[in-house]
C-alpha cells in the first residue's frame, strides 16, 4: 500500500498553483542580476561537461539557462501549474511533475542535478531522504548544486501574490546541510554564502549555494 502524501507536499504544491503566473513574472529576470548565482550555475555546467556531459535535472527557468550553457536538461516541478507554465515558455525543453522525495528515474541515470531554492519547502526530518534520492539517481561522478536560504527561523505566508496559501519556507545552516550531504554519500566540493541582493530584503536572510559530487567509487 502506498504511504499517504505528506501535507506539507500538498501545501506546497497547491501554493505554487496558486501563484505560478505571478511568481514567474516577478521572478522572470532574476538570474540576470544575480552574477554569484550564474557563477555557481556557470562552475556546475562546466563541471558536467568536463565529465563527459550527460542528462542533467532541474527546475523551470534555471533548466533554460542551463540549456543555453549546453547541457541535456530537462525539468522537474512539484507544481502541475508551474509545469505547465515552463512549457509554454520554454516549449523546446522537457518538463514533468515530480517530487524530490521520489524522483522517478532510473538508479544511476544522470550526470547532474539542480534543486534551486527547492529543498527550503522540505521538512528537516526529510532532507536524508531527498539527499538519497539525488545520490540515487546520479551515476558515479555525478553533480549536484543546491541553492537555499539561510538562517534558522522558518518564514510562513498564507497568504502571497493576493492568492491563499500555506507556504513554509525553511531556512537551512550550510554546515548541515554539508553534513547531510556527507551522510548522504556526497563530497562537498564548493560553497558560497552572500549576503541579500537589495530586490531580497524582504527575506533580509543570506542565500547559500553548495556544489557536491557523487564519487567515482564507492
């Protein structure tokens, strides 16, 4: 029998149908000012690349930029309404529904993964899990880039974009998270943590982005 879907799966969801529309219009630029943002992104790419290339996962706007770096990308959305979204507007790319407590692909099938401020709507006690699942799924040598925010005390809406929600978005120590990753089976390679841009005050939190690999051998 299969396990009931947690809440915080369906809340999660639910909000960003809610909101899909205007949470791509106010984040449609983002990356455009954000240079540590296309560095981390920029370093991951080559990284995949110089391993021989290979698919690569990851989520709706960072999957075209991606794309445009000259990976084999395709997108993953917990949200059917944003799904939809990023296929409309990047119609020559990929994307389905999925969660990362389940990803449903083969052991071993990709060279790359991308979870960009996705593991903040994961419950702590479900970070192992999501962090097994990537280490599943990437072959022996694989990447994987994380982008979260930082700090300790959760940030609750119910309320966003005029829409109804219950959103939790969870921020997260980079020490612990490099320490889950190293559970996890995972070398951290690299990590960055820079204060807010001024278009982030709102959050007034520093943002944090990890590259980690998968070793060759066991």
């Amino acid at each position: 029998m299969t396990a009931p879907e947690p809440s915080y799966l369906r809340d999660t969801r639910a909000g960003y149908d809610a909101i899909a529309v205007d949470y791509a219009e106010r984040f449609e630029s983002v990356l455009e000012v954000d240079p540590l943002g296309r560095a981390m992104l920029g370093t991951f790419a080559e990284y995949v690349q110089a391993d021989g290339a290979g698919p690569v996962v990851g989520p709706g706007r960072v999957t075209a930029h991606l794309h445009t770096l000259g990976l084999d990308i395709s997108g993953i959305d917990l949200s059917p309404a944003m799904v939809a979204l990023a296929r409309r507007t990047f119609p020559e790319l990929r994307f389905e529904e999925g969660s990362m407590t389940d990803l449903d692909l083969p052991d071993g099938s990709l060279a790359g993964a991308v979870a960009w401020y996705s593991i903040i709507h994961i419950v702590p006690e479900q970070l192992p899990l999501v962090f097994a699942q990537f280490h599943r799924v990437l072959a022996p040598g694989g990447h994987l880039l994380l982008a979260f925010q930082v700090g300790d005390e959760p940030l609750h809406f119910d309320e966003a974009f005029g829409h109804s929600v219950c959103l939790d978005f969870r921020r997260l120590s980079p020490d612990r998270i490099a320490e889950l990753l190293n559970q996890a089976g995972f070398q951290v390679n690299a990590r960055l943590v820079r204060e807010p841009y001024g278009y982030e005050l709102s959050s007034a939190v520093p943002q944090a982005h990890m590259l980690a690999r998968k070793p060759q051998q066991p």
